[in-house]
C-alpha cells in the first residue's frame, strides 16, 4: 500500500466508498444527498490540508482516503483535524491505521502543535481503539450530539492528541 496526495482523477474511486459510507448512517454528519461535485468539495481540502489516498501498489485500487488541516482559522490553526474514510471492501487491513500514522507525521512536518478530532461517533468503536492506540484521548463526549441509524441519538466524542 501506498499514500499519496489525492488528485481530481481519484475521485472517481473515492466517491463510491464516501457515499456509501455517509448513506450508511453510522460515522458521518454529511448530507445524504449530496452530488458528486458537493461531495468533492467538501472531501478534497484545499491548502494548506491536503487529502491523501492509500492505494494498492498492484492494482492501482484507492483503499481509503483521508483529508487534514488546520482545525480552525487564525489563532487555531496550530491544531490540526482529520477525517477518514476506508472502502468497505479494504476494512479490517491496516488502511486506516496507516492512513492514520501518516496523518500524524504529516502535521508534525507541518509544526501543527496538536490534532483535534470534532466529531468521533462513540459507537464506532473500531475507529475510537485505533485512535487510543495511536495516542489520542477523549477528552468530552457530547451527548445525543448524532443520530445514528440504527442506535438513535448516540454521543460524539472530542478526541485530542499532543505532537
């Protein structure tokens, strides 16, 4: 696998994975009916973020794909965010997880002094333990604050990491 800088040319191949996963309810905030080009705007982030993809080296496949940058404008733009998002089909083999290790490295390059995470569904328990075992904390869980498809009004957690 490879991460590389996402281009316009990638999209054809993270779209699919983005509206499935924000169609399934479970992780993302998005509109459902979002178009393709409103989808696009808002997952390719313009600098100084970047979004990146991982890629299979062999078949030239996006696995997932991930957007990073200042969390806030200004007097907050040394704290960086991030978000995620990983093909069904290349769940459960360390996309994420490397996505996630070159997120960190990409904001220390870029002197961010910490990573803020605004909205991480507290029942996506998969995505809390990698970001615990990649260093972040809760540090709040606001609840009732997203309504979940299957499990109704469920908390999100503000997660943080110092660099």
């Amino acid at each position: 696998m490879r991460i590389r800088p996402a281009t316009d040319a990638d999209w054809e191949q993270i779209h699919p994975f983005f509206a499935e996963t924000v169609a399934a309810g479970e992780t993302y905030a998005y509109p459902e009916d979002l178009s393709s080009e409103q989808a696009k705007a808002l997952w390719l982030e313009p600098p100084p973020g970047q979004t990146v993809v991982a890629v299979d080296e062999t078949t030239e496949t996006v696995l997932g794909s991930a957007k990073m940058g200042p969390n806030r404008p200004a007097r907050g733009s040394h704290v960086a965010t991030a978000s995620f998002m990983v093909s069904t089909a290349a769940r459960g083999r360390g996309v994420g997880r490397a996505l996630g290790e070159y997120m960190i490295g990409w904001c220390r390059e870029q002197g961010y002094r910490a990573i803020q995470f605004n909205a991480v569904v507290e029942t996506n328990t998969t995505a809390v333990r990698l970001w615990q075992s990649l260093g972040f904390e809760i540090l709040a869980t606001v609840p009732e604050a997203f309504d979940h498809r299957r499990d109704g009004l469920v908390g999100l957690h503000i997660m943080y990491r110092r660099l």
